[in-house]
C-alpha cells in the first residue's frame, strides 16, 4: 500500500497526515508537510493516531437488542419504524442527532433524508454544543455563517488576542503559528480568558475577567475606539446599526469584568493602536447563555475599525471538531438548510425542494440539541437516530439526557463501539467504519476542504455512514434520490446544489467543484471556499455584506449576567472545558496509553483560599453538587483559576470514571438565539470527599472497579485505576480478586489494618499479572513505573535505585517524564525550554507542553537561588 494523504480527525485546525503501512500491518502517521494548515506538524494527538487503530472494542455487526443479527434485518427495522413513527405521530415525532465527526457527505445525505423526506427539521449536531452561537452572531452580522479569517492573517497580524481560547491546548498548531509569528515579527499576544491557562505563558497580557463578562469587555473597547478616533468613518458609513450600537457599548460598565481599570486602558490601547489585529474567539465565547452577544460584541469592534477581511486582521472563530464547519455547510444544523440557505425563506425552500424533488421539506426550524433531547424525554419525539457521538454524556444535564435516551420507543445508534453511554441504550445499533477506513471530505476553521481517504478496510461488517443512511432512504421508498455509488456522487450533487445557493447570493458556493470527475475527487488537494464562477476569495473588505440591500450589521448587545445565580447552597461557578491530550469522551484517545499517562484521571482545580476554606486537600477527592447532578474528582489546588471559580474537564464518562460524568453538573441553559448551552457557568457546591481509602491498580488484564469512585485508564502493559471507597472492605485479598478477575493466581500481600495499608501483588506463570495499593490518604507512588508491571519487587512501590524513574508524562510526544527533564535542568544545567527540546526533544513537536517545561524550569532555577 502506497501512503496516502488524509485529514486527522480531531480539533478544526484540519491537519493534513500521511498514512503509510508499518511492520506488522500497523499504520505510521505524521504529518503531511504540504497541507497548509500544518505544513507537516502534528500535536499529541495527531501523533498518536496510530495508538488508537484496530479492532479491539470495535462494534463488528448490527445488533438489534443486544442480538447480532444482518444489514437487511436491521436496516429494514429502522426503515419501518421511522416511517411508522412518522405516519402515525407526524414527521416532527422523529429526530437525527449527527455528529462534527461526521464527513461533509455523511452529514449532506442525512440531512437531505430528514428535511427533505421525512419533513422534519429535527436534525442537530453535537456542534450546537461547540459554535452554534459564532453561527448566529455571523448571521446578524453579515447575512450568513461566514467566517472572514484565515490560518495566514495568524502569521501577518501584529496582534493577536485569544478570548476564551486555551489555544496552547486546544488547538497547539495554531497556537505554535502565533509563537512563530511572534518571535519573527514581534505580534504580541493577549489572553482573555477567567483561567491562567497554557496559552498565557506566550502572552504579554492576560485579562482574567470574570466568567461571563465578556460583552462588558468589548462594549468598553467599541466605546473607547469612538472615543480614540479610530472608527473607520468609509467603512461604516455602509454598516447598518452603528449609532445604536455605540449608544448601548457607551452605557456600559467595565465592573462586571472585575478587571483593573489600568490593565484594561493598556489592552484597549493596544488593540487600537494596532491595525493589524486578530482576535480568536472559541469555546469560552461561544459555550454561554449569552454566547451570541459575545461573538457579536468582537464583530461589533473588528466593523467599527474596518479590520476585516484584510492580511492579518479580522474575527476569527477556531472551531473545536474536524467538520464542524461542513456541517454547517449542508444544513446540519436545525435551524439551517443546505448551503447556507434559510429555511424560513420560501425561495429557498422551493429551490432546494426542487433540486432534490423532495416530497415534503420542512418548512419550519427544528428542535435545536438541548430542546430535542427535552422532547424525547417528554415522549414528543419517538424514534431517534443518533451517530457519531455520545449526548448521554456530553449534552448539559447528562443523566437526564441519559434517562430521556433510555425511555425514548426507538433508538439508533451508528457508531464504532457499543462501549459508551449512549451506545448501551440502544435499541439498534448499526456498526460504522472508523477514520482511517471511510472516504469524503470536512472543511476546518479557515474553510478549507481536505479530503479525509481511507487507508484501511472497515472490519467486520462496518459499513460508512452516508450508506447507513441512503440504505435506510432506499427502504423507505426514497431510492432513486438517495442511489450514490460513493462519497464522490453526493460531493458532486452538494456542489451543484451550492450553485444555486450562489445564484441567491449565498457565500457557500463550491459550484466549480460540480464536475470533479472520479479521480479528480480522489486527488484533490486543500481547497478553500468559495469555488465558484461568480467570485472567490475575501469576504467583507469591500464593506458588502449577504443581508438583503449588501449592508454589514452591527448589533447592540448589553452584558447579562449568566442565568444560574450564586446563593448559599450553590457558592460557585463551575467552568468545564479540555485538557491537552484527550478528545471528547475519548473513545479514541482514550485507547493510547501515553495520552492517557499525562492526565489520567477526572480533576477539578480549586483556588487556595477555597480549598481551606472548605477543608481540601491536594489530591483528595472533592464531591461536587449542582441542582443537576453530582460528581466526585481529584482536588487540583491552583491559583490558576480565581475564588468562587472552579474548573472541571469534561472527558471522563460512564465508561472510564462514573462518578466523573462533569457534564452531568452543567445546567441546561441556552443562549436565547444560538441554542448553545453554557457550559462554563452553572453554580456549583463543592465539599471533601469521605474517603476511607484510596488506592492505585495496575493490570495486564481488564480491572473492574465496582467503588464509590475510579478512573480507569490504558497504560503501556494493559490498564491503570484510581480508585477510592467510602467503605474498607473486609478482606483486601478478595477484592483485589475480584478486581482484577484473577481468582486463582498467586498473591503476594503485605498488610496493616492498623494503619489502613495494604499492597498486593498477584502473579500469573511467574509474571506480575496486577497489583494493587491502599492507602487511609493519596498514595505517593511511582505510578508510571508501576505501569509497566516490572518484574522486580513491586510492592515497594518504587523503581530500583538503578533504575531511574521518568516521573509522570508530561511530553507526550516523546514520552518525556517529569523527573527526567528536572535530572536534565540539574545535572546538564539547563536555563532555557530550548535547551530542553535540544536535550530531550519534549516541546519540539506540537509544543503544547512548553509551558509546564517553563514552570519545571522555574521552580528548579527559583530553588537553586534561594539556595
């Protein structure tokens, strides 16, 4: 097999990746150097790629509940009872929940079937939850969900301000071009965001305002550009909304920001004495009641100065998933049509009916996603197909959502593995190729189309999802608009459709790829929209705008305060969001041991002040409560996050630690215009956690925590887990057995009730099959060590004194430790994050860990001085 070029599958920076075949049959991944998101870099994900391939885990055949069975009998069942369901209750009683995982021609034809078929509006993604509320504010402002920026203007900008964005982690290759451009043309850097994350360690200023305040930021900054003289007088004279606008940021107040007036005067001098100036806004912006208003408060300054659509300025929204973007594109959002066309608009409809000879389109909006998992809870929608992710773990409210799944008369599932919370509710389960094994194309941040190509075959019987849903089609009667040979067909039938939207004067047109033969959609390089023959290139520079008359918008928006309100029985606010090396509910990261070693378990960080005032300790357990759910997490005691805030990442689910399922606390609050939940602002009660014991286990084989709290995680010789109880069982020995399903083998137990201590240790032909450590507090052991299974004396809990222990990950690129980079500082007396890159290569890949290089650095330097 040749190697051949794809697209990786995680965030929207859409870096391109070379596959090529390994020893063993295993695939190599690096990154492609001639994609022009990330000319040959890759972050720790992408690098890991090749962990997470193969079938173990994989769902093989349709199973019909809990029963394999065939295609045909499946298919036909889900054909039936969505048209039975709809016959008798109506179109709007059945639903579709996709997926940014999914490819643009996955997305067009599952859209096509429910809006145009079925007649329903009902289908909505998991990127509502991502950059619903970008999509909204873009269309106030400019007519349609155009993002005006480009991966370039990061490189010409001579500022760059990132608002709600841990780019560092979040999107590391972006995040590198920032640093690259920083070093070379001096761009300066500011982070707004309520969290010290990553990404300030590159920053000249950091505005840690408090969560939620954001509009009163960039109301101030709209105000003080007036009263500087920079409003760019030409360029609004064509902008409709600018007086009422500037009269409302002009009454705004600056104290909700709780941000030092002086600190704020500097950024706004900045910002405004710099033309060329980007400003990156993400999931801290999009993620909010108000998260509309946000995105509109940036596009309102960027309009004001003109600096849009020009080299190196301009809004720009980075979105979180790898097709997030052509989702949007093909109406995969319920409020939306193909390409960009309006549902509410008769033209519209008419146009897309005629072109797809639709019987019945949907004439109305649909249920946005935290609207349609109510309707499936209150029994409105009765036959629900979700693919490619996991609402019973990741939309807010989560043991609702799980329950509503759960009673919903008829659910399907298309995914690759039956292991995760939504997939075990299913009534029908439909087996999916992976990435790496199906064919189309998704589209990133900066519109550009890559083409995702497989490069192994589907095992078992997975099958792509664009045939999950044209054999369903062809079932119900539908077959000759659904009959596609291959992704290459509905790409062809979406460009031609984009055509039309072009002759409405959409953005969306990609009408010159209509044509593309076969071998041309094989071959076809990164291509940035519009492809079309009417027009190409920037939007908005020239001021022309795709609201009927051409004109831009600016909106008026006021600062609110987020819905859910502080009181003594909910003191905090909770923040949730990702760490550096997991994806989602990690599904696929989750299957690589060193993306697992960095951070393996669930944590909340708690401010000093906070976790003594409420008894924590560093590395206890800490039970959160909101009037949604409860949870339990590893305590992280941090001035990184402010008093009253606390911050939890979202990854951890049913599957890998229950009693972490973080957006089980979120509350289901949602801007009033995007739908999008605000998922960093619910109040929050946090208190100790009882624990009687804590523990640590390591195993060849799988464990099976059955305690008040775990986190289980892979590690290069099979599985670690966290573990803790509020109850100290009888008989350690026993329960170890039971753990680790080992009833027979040889046990090796050191003991001391007195103390609550126990280590066990548990062979199997002589080799060290598991072992297991208890402790009456946090155990401090060589966990990364452990995890190897040595063969030497293990109970110990620590390696030989020859043997020298790398510590926890911290680069996980190359699987640097902790330990082995503070032996380097010391021994080799290393003064700089570069010399440690040229020592060890940590930081020299994507880079995201450079920060915790520098504060490794500081704190062995800072120790030495006051030596």
């Amino acid at each position: 097999m040749s190697t051949v070029r794809s697209t990786c599958p995680y965030c929207g920076v859409g870096c391109g990746v070379l596959l090529a075949p390994g020893d063993s049959g295993r695939l190599t991944v690096t990154g492609d150097p001639d994609h022009p998101a990330n000319t040959g870099r890759l972050c720790s994900k992408g690098s890991a790629l090749a962990d997470t391939l193969g079938t173990e885990g994989r769902l093989l055949a349709p199973r019909v509940d809990g029963h394999e069975t065939g295609w045909d009998s499946a298919l036909d069942l889900v054909a039936a009872r969505f048209a039975e369901t709809v016959a008798t209750h109506g179109p709007d009683s059945v639903a579709f929940y996709a997926s940014g995982q999914m490819l643009t021609e996955d997305y067009y034809v599952a859209n096509k079937l429910m809006k145009g078929f079925l007649g329903t509006a009902n289908i909505d993604t998991n990127s509502r939850l991502c950059m619903a509320s970008t999509v909204a504010g873009h269309r106030r402002a400019f007519g349609t969900d155009t993002v005006p920026g480009t991966y370039e203007d990061l490189d010409a900008a001579d500022l760059v301000v990132l608002v709600g964005s841990n780019l560092a982690w979040c999107h590391p290759i972006l995040h590198q071009r920032v640093l690259a451009a920083k070093a070379a043309r001096g761009t300066k850097v500011v982070v707004v965001d309520p969290r010290r994350t990553a990404t300030c360690d590159g920053a000249d200023l950091h505005l840690q305002l408090a969560i939620g305040s954001d509009v009163a930021l960039f109301n101030g900054l709209l105000a003080a550009i007036y009263e500087g003289g920079a409003v760019d007088k030409a360029f609004v004279a064509n902008v409709d909304g600018f007086d009422d606008t500037l009269t409302a940021a002009r009454c705004a107040r600056l104290d909700p920001t709780g941000l030092d007036r002086d600190l704020v005067d500097r950024f706004y001098r900045i910002w405004i004495g710099t033309e060329r100036v980007v400003t990156v806004f993400s999931q801290g912006v999009n993620q909010s009641g108000s998260g509309t208003d946000k995105v509109n408060a940036i596009l309102n300054c960027h309009i004001a100065t003109g600096r849009i659509g020009r080299a190196g300025m301009g809004p720009f929204s980075v979105t979180g998933q790898p097709n997030a973007m052509g989702g949007r594109e093909v109406g995969g959002l319920a409020n939306m049509l193909a390409c960009h066309l309006e549902i509410e608009n008769p033209a519209h409809r008419a146009a897309v009916a005629d072109f797809w000879n639709a019987p019945r389109l949907a004439t109305t909006p649909g249920l946005k996603a935290v609207e349609m998992f109510r309707a499936v809870a209150e029994g409105r929608i009765k036959a629900l197909w979700i693919m490619h992710t996991n609402p019973a773990a990741t939309l807010p409210e989560a043991d609702a959502v799980r329950d509503a799944i759960a009673a919903c008369d008829f659910t399907v599932v298309s995914d690759i593995t039956a292991a995760t919370d939504t997939a075990r509710l299913a009534d029908v389960l439909l087996p999916a190729a992976a990435w790496a094994e199906k064919d189309g194309t998704v589209t990133n941040s900066d519109r550009t189309i890559s083409r995702q190509r497989a490069a192994l075959q589907p095992p078992g019987q997975a099958r792509p999802d664009w045939w999950h849903v044209t054999e369903v089609a062809r079932r119900m009667g539908y077959g000759r608009s659904f009959d596609f040979a291959g992704p290459a067909e509905i790409f062809r039938e979406h460009a031609a459709l984009s055509g039309i939207a072009g002759g409405f004067g959409r953005d969306f047109d990609i009408s010159g790829l209509a044509d593309l033969s076969d071998g041309d959609y094989e071959r076809l390089a990164p291509t940035r929209w519009p492809v079309a023959r009417r027009r190409g290139g920037r939007f908005f520079a020239d001021g022309q705008s795709f609201h009927p008359g051409g004109r831009i918008r600016m909106v008026p928006v006021h600062w609110r305060a987020p819905e859910a309100k502080h009181g003594p029985r909910f003191p905090f606010r909770l923040n949730t969001g990702r760490v550096r090396d997991h994806w989602h509910t990690m599904t696929r990261t989750g299957r690589s041991a060193r993306l697992s070693a960095h951070l393996a378990e669930p944590f909340v960080e708690i401010h000093p002040e906070d976790a003594k005032e409420l008894g924590v300790a560093a590395d206890t357990l800490v039970e959160l409560t909101t009037p949604t759910g409860r949870a339990i997490l590893r305590a992280t005691i941090t001035d990184a996050v402010q008093q009253g805030t606390l911050f939890a990442p979202m990854h951890w689910t049913g599957e890998t630690a229950p009693s972490g399922r973080v957006d089980a606390l979120v509350a289901g609050v949602t801007d009033p215009v995007s739908g999008q939940p605000e998922s960093k602002a619910s109040v929050c009660a946090a208190r100790p956690f009882a624990a009687a014991w804590y523990g640590f286990a390591v195993s060849a084989g799988p464990i099976r925590p059955s305690s008040e709290y775990w986190a289980l995680a892979r590690s290069p010789s099979g599985w670690r887990a966290e573990l803790a109880g509020a109850q100290t069982p009888d008989d350690w020995e026993q329960a170890a057995r039971t753990l680790f399903g080992l009833p027979q083998a040889e046990a090796q137990v050191l003991s001391d009730p007195a103390r609550g201590l126990a280590r066990l240790a548990f062979r199997d032909q002589g080799r060290l099959a598991a072992a297991l450590f208890v402790g009456p507090r946090p155990l401090a052991l060589m966990r990364d060590y452990l995890t190897t299974l040595p063969d030497t004396d293990t109970l110990t809990g620590r390696a030989p004194a020859d043997r020298p222990d790398p510590g926890p990950t911290l680069c996980s690129c190359f699987g640097v430790g902790v330990n082995t980079i503070l032996t380097a500082i010391e021994t080799d007396g290393l003064m700089s994050v570069e010399a440690v890159g040229a020592a060890l290569s940590a930081g020299t890949n994507c880079g995201s860990c450079r920060p915790e290089i520098a504060a490794l650095l500081a704190t062995a330097h800072g120790r030495e001085a006051a030596e």
